[in-house]
C-alpha cells in the first residue's frame, strides 16, 4: 500500500516518531509518497490550535491522525477524542507526556483506546505499531445503502420483531448501555460536515445496534446514528435488511414509500453474515461492553468493516451454541446472538461489565 504524511508535525518528539514509523512501513514493503487525494494511508499531523484535515476523495483512503499532548490529560478519551473527529480520521495516534518520557495510544472512532506496549525509543515500538495498522488501513468498509420502496403494505407499521426491537432498545438505555451519539455536527465546521456526510452519509455517530430476523433472509435492524432508545418509526429508526449487493458493496434494503428512508447501521454487514450462516439466529445485540469469560476477536478492525463481519462470523460459527453466542471484539465491544431480542436481554441481565478491556 501507499502512505504518506501530511501537514507539519507539532514538535521534534513525534516529527521524529513519524519518521520512524515510516520507515517501519518501508521496511515492510510499503511506498511512501507524497498525500495525493487517492493514498491509501495518510498520517495527519494534528495542529491543535487550527486543525486542518487531510479531505480524503474516497471512502477506501484511511487517515491516522498524529496528535500530540505534552502534558497528561485527566481524561484522555475525552481530550483526544474531539481532535479524532476534528482531524476526520479513522484512527488516532497520541503522543503523550515530557519528550524523554513519552508514552503512545491508540483510540478508535468506536472510542477504544490502548497503550503501545513497546518503550517510545525501543526498535520495536514503530514496529508494534505498523504490524498494528496495516490490517486496519487496508480494511474494507461496506457502508454504502441500496434503498428499494418494496417493503409490503403489512409491515410498514412494524410487526412482533420490531416491537421486541423497541423494547430492547429501551432495556438497553434503562441500563446505561447506549452512550449518547457523539454530537460531530456541533464538533466540525459546516463545510467538514458536509464533507463527512459526503462520503460516508453520516448522521452522527452513536454506538451500539440491535437487529431481529423477519425470515430466511431478511431482518430488521436499527438505524445508523438513531436514538436506540426510542426506535419507532419504520424506515427511520428501523430498516428492513434484505440482502448485501456484492458487486456494488452496498446493503440492500426495503423501505415503505413515501419514507425518506435514513441509513442502516454500519454493521448490517455482520449481521447479514451471522443470519446467513446460521439459520438458527433470531436476533442480534452489538454494545459496547463486556461480560467475563468471552471469547474474543485479535484485531479490532474498524465498525463497518468486511473484516470485522468475518472475524465474528467466524467466531458464532466456533461457539458450542452460535444461536447463543457472547462474541468479544476486541478493544471495542461484544455482538451477542439468541433465539430473539427478548432471548438475548434475559440471558445477558445482570452479567453486563459496561467498560470494555483495552490491550
Ligand atoms: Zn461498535
């Protein structure tokens, strides 16, 4: 893959990092070049008191922004995690602390974040880092909407599923479970919003997402940037998944007419591979939490992400039961299967851990 660097890195401590990590990913046979629209990777060097994002021309360019913050902060999910947005990346890399001591992180637009284990000055620390994120730049999303006004008359107003939908959707706030979408639209200037909703139609980012099968192929499932608190309408708050379009990597989806039908979330393609694999599955929960003793996927590839459908497909697919299956993802959260909604929120009340492990 191509990378390249872009804008003036904020001092000589992660001027020097950059460098260091390029030529890791040289050494992995990776081309440096300079930032064209078209880069597979850019790293953005994030000027704090005037951000100024790298504007990607493709949803397949991934950009790392390079944020560094010479004194620790409180809380740092909260300090870095308005630069991620700001910087319109997909990643963010911190360097934090005095320049004789520095310390690394990760965080995740899903808000994971983890240190880098390796010492800042050790050989291995851009080592650790590039074997890190390669697999998440060259991953693929699958994010794109296909909307066709074929849903039937009978389900325009929902039906048992959608009304076990809304009523998880309550139990999953009544337990704290759904943190309130992340306000981007108050966060960025109008043109970088517009920019934003340009390439990925986002509403705003909110986390977490429930779904229930209708039949063999099809289900239902929450809404991309929805309150998941009050899902009501079909065809806003709730879409009808129907299949995924291979050759246009696009979601397939039947909306009522007359509906100006909002996007699904960006994890129907998971989904979409669990109820096709397993005919068994009724229902699907995806929070970020945790429970003791789960297993677990390696990478935490992004939200979205053929990959990470795949990694948990295949981890449903090795549980004793996949109709009953608790699924970690790493330094993210868990996608959890039953029987139906009501299934999953009886198993689950009470085991729920709301921080997620970071490594
Ligand atoms: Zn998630």
């Amino acid at each position: 893959m191509d990378f390249a660097f872009y804008g003036a890195p904020a001092d000589s401590c992660i001027g020097d990092f950059a460098d260091r990590l390029g030529q890791a990913l040289s050494a992995r046979g990776h081309q440096q070049t300079s930032a064209q629209p078209g880069t597979k990777l850019v790293f953005s060097h994030v000027d704090r008191e005037k951000p100024r994002p790298f504007r990607r021309h493709a949803q397949a360019t991934y950009i790392i922004a390079l944020l560094r913050m010479p004194e620790e902060p409180s809380d740092f999910l909260l300090a870095a995690y308005p630069y991620l947005v700001r910087s319109l990346a997909n990643l963010l890399l911190a360097v934090v602390g005095d320049p004789q001591h520095p310390r690394t992180y990760f965080l995740t637009l899903e808000r994971g974040w983890y240190p880098i284990r390796a010492a800042f000055f050790a050989p291995e620390h851009a080592e650790e880092i590039a074997d890190r994120l390669t697999p998440l730049a060259t991953s693929q999303l699958i994010v794109d909407n296909i909307f066709d006004a074929d849903l039937e008359e009978v389900l325009w107003g929902g039906d048992a599923a959608t009304v076990q939908l809304r009523r998880a959707g309550e139990t999953l706030d009544a337990w704290n479970l759904l943190p309130a979408p992340f306000p981007i639209q108050e966060m960025l200037p109008p043109e970088d919003f517009r920019h934003l909703q340009h390439l990925y139609q986002l509403g705003g980012l909110s986390y977490g997402n429930l779904s229930q099968r209708r039949d063999q192929k099809r289900f239902w499932m929450s809404g991309s940037g929805v309150n998941k608190a009050r899902l009501e309408e079909v065809g806003r708050d709730i879409l009808m998944v129907k299949d995924y379009d291979d050759g246009q990597r696009a979601m397939r989806l039947s909306v009522p007419p007359q509906v100006r039908p909002r996007r699904v979330s960006v994890d129907a393609i998971e989904h979409h591979m669990i109820y096709r694999e397993h005919p068994q599955v009724g229902a699907i929960i995806h929070v970020h939490a945790w429970m003791d003793g789960i297993a677990s996927t390696e990478v935490n590839y992004p939200c979205g992400t053929l990959q990470l459908a795949t990694s948990v497909a295949a981890l449903v697919s090795e549980a004793e039961n996949p109709a009953q299956a608790v699924i970690g993802l790493k330094n993210h959260g868990m996608t959890i299967t039953g029987h139906d909604l009501d299934d999953i929120m009886e198993r689950v009340d009470g085991k729920i851990i709301p921080q997620v492990p970071m490594s």
